[in-house]
C-alpha cells in the first residue's frame, strides 16, 4: 500500500476536483442572465448600464434546490437584499470612511442573516461583494437612483429566468446546491463572527484608500472569498488557490486584451467564463478563480465608457487580490481561533447584562 507524504497530502487540495450532482444547464443558466444584462447594454449604447444591472443579475447564483415557490421566495429576497447593500453603500460613497461603515455594518448584516437563516453558498459573499463595489463607485447623487434601478432590474431579469428554467426545465427533480456542514453555535457565536467580519471588510476600503487604490473593491472581494473558509485549514487553502489562480488569471486578461478586443468579444468572453465558474466552483475553487480574475477586468472594461490601461488594470488587480487575501487569512485566523471568539462572547454578555442592570 502506497503512504502518500505528508506534503503531498498538503497540497493535494489543488488539484483535488469534487464530484457534484449539479447539472450543466445551471450554469448556463448564470451565465444567460449576466450575458443577457450585457448584451442589452451593448446593443442600446449604454455599456455601463448593462455591467451596472449585471450585479443586480447575479441574484441567479442563490437559486436553490427548495420547491418553487419557495425558491421563488428566496430569490425575491436575496434580490431586496442586493438592492439595500448596493443603495446604503452608494449613499455614503462620498466619503471614504463613511463608505467603510457602511459596508461594514452590510457585511455585518449580511453574514448574520445568512448565518441565522442558514442560506447555502455563497451565502453572505455576493452581498457584501455587491456593496463593496457600490461604495466605490464615483459618488452622483443624481445617477444612484438610476443605478439602483439598474441593479433592480437585473434581479428581476434574473428571477424571471429563474421561474422559467424551474417551470420547464426542473419541473421534477431539482438542482443539487452544496451546503455547509451544520455546526451548534452558541447564542453570542453569529453575532461575533459578523462584528469581525464587518470590522475587516470596512478596514480594506480604508486600506485601499491610505495606499491610493482605484478599485479598492477588489481588496474587499478577495478577503470576503478567504473568509468563507469552513475552518481555518480551509481559509489557509483558499488562500492559495485565490493567489495562485488570480496569477494564471492575470495572464488570460492579458492574452485577451492584448488584441484590443471588441466590446461584443469581451462580453462574449464574459459569458464564457461565467458558464465555466459556476461549472467548476463547486468542483475546484482553485479552477474557478482562474476565470474569476479575467471576467472581472474584463468587465471593467467592456462596462466603460473610455478604455483603461489595460497594463495598469492587470497590475492592479494582482496587487490588490494579494492584499484582499491577507486580510481575509487575518480575519480567519480570529474567526477560527476559538479562545477569541469565547472571550468575545464573555465581553458580550457581561456588556448585555451590565446594561439590562441599568434599565431596571
């Protein structure tokens, strides 16, 4: 019998695919609503609007094994919860720190409700993703009505989709969604570990500010993908597969873009790499991340209206993904550090006692 050695074991994770019951037409089905968004866009002249309302469109990646009504349900509130994350961080997107408390009290929201009411993958990621970028688009109080709009109605784009493919495509057997594996949290437990990951979602916005980041974004969806780690071992892993995989990524964009693509090309890229991510995410994080990083300049660019330094935007994005990821292992640490999250659970209920005290 062959022993495998331990630093084989280590890094067997890299290479490890998942088997998943999880069919081929889901994620065509993801990527049909993004591609939707951004054809509409390019077609009637606003590229902007149709990458705005693709945020709105990613409401298609909650979709659930559930009944359909009940499916139906939670769409429709996953989608009022991309609009409240998108419209308090563009309220405060004038000011870098009042940005910062906005998504932190949003990443606080959303990993407490996804958490309590036990919301499968990718639970609180896409939320907070949502308003990170939210809160650093240039700040126009005239437009953020119109952005709003956009992100409602590519949620509803999507929730339309939705109700169709369940109708005529998943009328008896359901798509397979991984869930997290049940823990028995204590009653302080969620509220600590959504403190903590407010605390440091709102501290890569400031990060990205003192180090004069364009798409400090950027740094708050990489911490936001290590965070969700099961277990510290597994943030550790994510970990490397975001920097590893970014590397490889960078160098697709830079494949692409160094032909001076059309935006029609780019948006067709876009779908591809979408329909690929949701196709291998559940399979091997480190293969999805892959075609996370190009779909994502990709998107900058075919959402602009004035090309980028294409060289600059690469730049950018690896460093601000080692960033991101730094700060995401830091917060797992303090997550997955039981001794800490006790003591923080003493604080809590001492403070909550102290002050049931003085009301009486």
């Amino acid at each position: 019998m062959k022993v495998q050695s331990p630093s084989n074991h280590r890094f067997q994770y890299l290479l490890e695919f998942k088997k998943t019951e999880r069919k081929w037409h889901f994620p065509f089905l993801a990527a049909l609503c993004v591609g939707t968004c951004l054809f509409i866009g390019y077609f009637t002249g606003k590229p902007n609007y149709g990458s705005t309302a693709c945020l709105g469109a990613l409401t298609i990646l909650y979709f659930t094994s559930a009944p359909i009504s009940q499916r139906m349900v939670h769409l429709a509130v996953c989608s009022f919860g991309f609009i409240f994350s998108f419209t308090i961080c563009s309220f405060f997107s004038f000011n870098v720190y009042l940005a910062a408390l906005a998504l932190g009290i949003v990443s606080f929201l959303a990993h407490f409700i996804s958490s309590y009411f036990k919301i499968p993958p990718p639970g609180n990621f896409f939320f907070i993703m949502v308003g990170a970028m939210a809160g650093t688009h240039e700040f126009n109080l005239d437009i953020i009505p119109a952005r709003v709009g956009l992100v409602a109605m590519g949620a509803i784009l999507s929730c339309s989709f939705a109700f169709l493919y369940s109708v005529f495509v998943e009328k008896s057997e359901f798509v397979a969604v991984p869930r997290r594996r049940k823990y028995n949290k204590k009653r302080y437990t969620k509220f600590v570990e959504s403190t903590i990951i407010g605390f440091f979602l709102a501290l890569t916005l400031i990060i990205g500010h003192w180090l004069n980041f364009t798409n400090t974004y950027w740094i708050s969806i990489s911490a936001i993908a290590i965070i969700q780690g099961r277990n510290f071992e597994h943030v550790r892993q994510r970990n490397v597969h975001r920097i590893l995989g970014t590397f490889i990524g960078i160098g697709i964009a830079w494949a692409i873009l160094s032909f001076n693509p059309d935006k029609l090309i780019m948006i067709m890229f876009i779908v591809l790499f979408q329909f690929l991510i949701e196709l291998l995410i559940v399979r091997n994080y480190g293969s999805a991340v892959v075609f996370m990083t190009p779909l994502t300049i990709l998107l900058a660019e075919s959402g602009s209206l004035a090309p980028h330094d294409f060289q600059n935007l690469i730049h950018d994005r690896l460093i601000d993904t080692i960033i991101g990821s730094f700060i995401g292992l830091v917060a797992g640490f303090f997550l997955h550090h039981q001794k800490i999250i006790n003591n923080l659970e003493k604080n809590i209920r001492f403070s909550y006692f102290q002050f049931k005290k003085l009301k009486k």
